[in-house]
C-alpha cells in the first residue's frame, strides 16, 4: 500500500498544511474510526465535536472549524471535495479483470485496444469496437456492432445491446442493461402490436450508471445521455430520453419515453417524469416528486407528500376528499360577499 505525505496530499487537493508535512498517509477514514496512519475529514458541521477525540493522522477541514484542534491538518474551503480527491488518489478497488480470460468468447471480427482486458465467460460478438485500457468484467455481454471508449469498466455482468456507443472513462456497474428495446406497442383491436426498436444508444464520456439501471434504446432516433452525467441503481431510463451534461439522477427514479433533461439538473430519488416532458437546465427535483409538465425556469420543484403520523395521514386524507366540496361552498360564499357589496 503506498503511503503519500501531507505535503503531497496537499498539492493533489490544493490545500494548506498545518503541522507535520512529512506525515505519511496510507488510507482515508472517518473521524471516529480513523487510526494513526490514516486522514479523515470534516465536512459537517454536526460531527465537529469528534475532530479533538480523533486518532487521524491528520485531517482535512475549514479554517473556521479548527477550533481547539491541534493535530495535522489540510485546510481548504471545500473538505468534502478535499476527501473526494483523496479517495481517488488511495482507492483500493480492483480492476473488473486482469487479463483477457480464456473462457471468454470475442469475435475474430471484434476490434480490442491496447491493454484490454476481458473476464471470465464474457462475450464480445462481431463488430465491436473497444478502446485501449477498458476492462470488461466477468459474465459481460457486449452486441454487435457496439462501441466502447478508451478507459471505460463494465463491472461484472453487464449487459451491451447492438449498436450502442459509450463513452471514455465511463463505469458501468453490475446488472445494468443498455440498449434494450423501448417500451413501444401499437393498440390492434384488443391486442399490442410490438413497434420495433430501431434506435440505438449514445453514452457520453466521464458518464457512471448504477447498478440494474436500464437504459433503453430509441425507436427510431437513439437515446442519448450526456458527458459527466451520473445515474445511480435501479433507474429506468425509457426510449428516446434525452439527459444533458452533468445531470445527477437519484435510484429508482423513473423517465418516462422521449424525456429532455437539461445540463447540470438533479433528479432525487424515487421520482416519475411523464412522457414527452421536458426540463431545462439547473433544475433540482426533491425526492419522490412526480413531474406531468414541463419545466422551463430554473430552481427547486417538490410534489412528494412527507411522512406524517398515521393518525395525521388520516386525518388529511379525509380532509382532501373534502377539498372539491370546499372549493364549492367558498365560491358561493365569494358570489354571495360580492352581491352583497
């Protein structure tokens, strides 16, 4: 495990030092659980009376938050950024393989770049392009004619449909599934006649999806998700969606088809966005929040109710059923003030 010290932490996250420069660091923990030897940090404020009990070599935090602390510290103005970068520097997580499997089945047609490598029972069919140093995790499935860029790691059993195109730098985590077909059925008296999906996929760079997140494939035109987008797990992510650069979208969210996502919104969790909507840029939507018109300013949106007793709930649930008699009675008492005046 290499060890770096403070000063060369410092420079990677461009902050100031107190104390010790030549304090090595070989891992990152929390401050109550830290050891000599490892850095935390203190990104909020409720946790601030754990900074003087700390058995961390040093820790990275605000000037305003030093308070009575006298160990080694990283000062800058943004901690949790600090520990975001550290967390790059000191991560331990494997590679999804380490070398081109003999059990895995590529096609001789298949293009593979240098420094590949592809796990055990992976399959690559005919058409496939893979940039250098991608890794292709065990039990992957990768269709025809897709395209993979440089950098990018598919966790193990992911699944790649036809003629998909992902990006540099991209993480794909376990049971995701890209490229499947859309949600497209024409009524025929009484039955559903399946619309074939006919579109593809395009995956910018820099861009992660979660773990069973779908994304599926456009009917004619292909769904398309941005540079540096991040999709947690278990998000649906329906035909002919359209999600800008940046965006942040929350687990078991669920778009509906031919959704427009603008650049740098936040999608919290357990959201539902109707078809054909759109959004536009720098749009925050609070968890559990159900979007059925377009969004065309800016700003924080909310619809999903919060948790109340169930003696409350009742209570305003017998009242909402109540609201189109109310709404009645205080029009006729307006119409009544009004003949009055």
């Amino acid at each position: 495990m290499k060890c770096y010290t403070l000063v060369e932490l410092a420079q990677k996250i461009g902050a100031q030092i107190i104390g010790d420069k030549q304090c090595e660091i070989s891992s990152i923990a929390t401050l109550d659980g830290a050891i000599t030897g490892q850095i935390s940090f203190l990104s909020n404020p409720k946790y601030r009376s754990q900074l003087l009990q700390t058995q961390a070599s040093a820790v990275i935090v605000r000037q305003q938050d030093l308070g009575d602390y006298q160990g080694n510290a990283l000062v800058m103005s943004n901690p949790y950024l600090g520990y975001a970068k550290l967390a790059q520097l000191l991560d331990t997580t494997p590679a999804a393989a380490d070398c081109i499997a003999q059990s895995a089945v590529i096609s001789p047609s298949a293009k593979l770049g240098l420094d590949v490598v592809v796990g055990a029972n992976a399959v690559i069919e005919s058409g496939v392009v893979i940039g250098d140093n991608c890794q292709i995790g065990a039990g992957c499935f990768v269709g025809k004619n897709s395209i993979i860029g440089a950098g990018t790691k598919l966790w193990a059993n992911v699944t790649i449909y036809h003629r998909v195109t992902i990006g540099q730098r991209c993480i794909l985590h376990s049971a995701s599934v890209i490229g499947s077909d859309g949600f497209g059925y024409a009524p025929d008296n009484g039955q559903w006649l399946k619309i074939p999906q006919t579109g593809g996929v395009t995956i910018g760079n820099d861009t992660e999806i979660g773990a069973g997140t779908t994304v599926d494939r456009g009917a004619l035109d292909n769904t398309i998700i941005g540079n540096g987008v991040i999709i947690d797990n278990q998000v649906q992510i329906a035909h002919n969606d359209i999600i800008g650069d940046n965006t942040a979208i929350a687990g078991t969210t669920v778009l509906a088809g031919s959704v427009t996502i603008g650049k740098n919104c936040i999608i919290g969790g357990a959201c539902a966005i109707n078809g054909h909507m759109t959004i536009c840029d720098g749009v925050t939507i609070t968890g559990m929040t159900m979007v059925i018109k377009n969004i065309t300013e800016p700003g924080v949106y909310s619809s999903g109710m919060p948790s109340q007793t169930n003696r409350e709930w009742r209570k305003n649930a017998a009242r909402y059923r109540q609201l189109d008699e109310m709404s009645k009675r205080v029009k006729a008492l307006e119409a009544k003030l009004n003949d009055q005046a």
